[in-house]
C-alpha cells in the first residue's frame, strides 16, 4: 500500500512539473535553459491592413469623354508580426486552412520582426508558430509552440442598419466568432434598437424628472430662496460699508 502511494505521489509530481526544458534534446540543461530564456521573449500579433490589389476602373466616376479612370484598389487583409526572433532561433508558421509552412530565420526580419501579409478574411484563421533552436547541438529542435487566429470580415457592418449602431457586435468590420444567417442578425440588432431606444427614454425621464424636482422645489420654497438672498446682498452691502468706514477712519 505504501509503495502505491509513494508511486501516485512521484507520477503527481512528475505531471505538475513545469516543461521549461526539451525532453531528451541534444544540447545540455544549460543551453536549454538558455534557449528556453530566448523563445519566451517571441510574441505574435496582428493588425488590420488595407492591401494594395492592383488597379480598376472607376466606374462611378467616368471621364468627360465617357471612358473610366483607373485607380488603385485595395482590400482589406491582416498584418501578422512575429517579434524577438534573434539568430539563435528561427520560426515556422503553418495555419488551419492549407499545407502552407513559412520559415523565418533573423535575417528575414527586419531587426527580429517577421511580418507577412494575408487577405483570408472571410473565415477564422488559426496560424501555429513554432520556435526552433538555431544553435547549439540541439538545432532543429522545437522549443516552443503559440498560436494566434485572426478575425473573421463582418459583411454585416456594410449595412444601412449598421451606420448608427457601431457598438452593436454584429455590426463591427471585425468579430472573432463565427457569422449568423441573416435572419438571426435582423433580430438580434432589432432587439439592440429596442433597448437603445428604451435607455435612451430613460435617460430623457431621468433628465425630465431632474428639471421637473427642481422646478417644484423652487416653486416650494420661492419666498425662502428670495429672503436668503436678500440677506446675502444684505449682508454683502453692510460688511463693504463696515469695512469702507474703517479704512477711512485709519486713513482720518
């Protein structure tokens, strides 16, 4: 029975043991201590970017002569940086929709930024960052895994029913969940309109109840409020004269 309980205790210990270091790698606990201190610095984000596509022809805004000027298009898409990469390590990135892998290695970035362009915005995303060690015996190895999953482009946010309801989450250009049919999204913002409006009125008989207090009170209390303010222009007048009198008689 004891021996049991001395195995459950060691195996408790081994699986809530931090993995800070490669199991079986090449290099040593000191490089891999080394190397696990770098991979923790890299970081991953996105911004949303207007992406240049090429040019078209305005067809809203024709020439005197009839023909269609060209102008630049561009497209909605997504910044993605990595940052911190340093030459003692390089990056893979693959994502969710296709076999696609992209190696980053410092040289490809510009002072330990990777960056790289996508214009998938019509669905969710998912890109796998994997951190190798680029030095030592154990190169190749893997130290570290992260992920980041850009939004998905809200059609929604195109409609007139949007153009006074920003704040509503079908409305935003961008959502990090997946779209609703277009039924589901006409009830959901008549429903946002609805308690709009509520909040809104409650907010106007709120005020309304504010200036209507107030105007009772003063019609309450007329008399008082016009004797206290008698007795402060009062009193105001006779401390000027007191003190009037007094800065004559020193002058005197």
């Amino acid at each position: 029975m004891k021996t049991r309980i001395k195995k459950l205790f060691l195996l408790a210990i081994i699986l809530l043991t931090p993995n800070l270091v490669q199991a079986e790698s090449a290099c040593s606990y000191g490089e891999q201590a080394e190397l696990n201190d770098i991979v923790a610095n890299v970081k991953v984000s996105y911004e949303v970017v207007d992406i240049y596509n090429g040019k078209v022809y305005d067809v809203d805004n024709p020439n005197a002569d009839g023909t269609f000027p060209e102008v630049e298009h561009y497209i909605k898409g997504f910044n993605i940086s990595i940052l911190n990469i340093t030459n003692d390590i390089y990056i893979k990135v693959s994502n969710n929709k296709n076999k696609e892998v992209k190696t980053f290695y410092y040289a490809d970035t510009v002072e330990g930024t990777a960056t790289f362009q996508t214009t998938e915005v019509e669905e969710l995303i998912t890109y796998k960052i994997e951190v190798y060690a680029n030095k030592y015996s154990c190169i190749g190895e893997k130290f570290r895994e992260l992920s980041i999953t850009t939004p998905l482009y809200n059609n929604y946010s195109e409609r007139l029913d949007c153009k006074d309801n920003t704040d509503f989450y079908y409305c935003q250009e961008f959502i990090p969940s997946e779209n609703i049919s277009y039924n589901e999204f006409k009830t959901k913002i008549n429903e946002y309109k609805t308690q709009k409006a509520e909040e809104e009125e409650n907010r106007k008989e709120e005020n309304k109840s504010f200036l209507e207090k107030l105007k009772e009170f003063y019609n309450n209390y007329t008399t008082i409020i016009y004797t206290m303010v008698a007795v402060i222009i009062v009193a105001g007048v006779a401390t000027t004269v007191i003190l009037v009198k007094k800065k004559r008689s020193r002058v005197l």
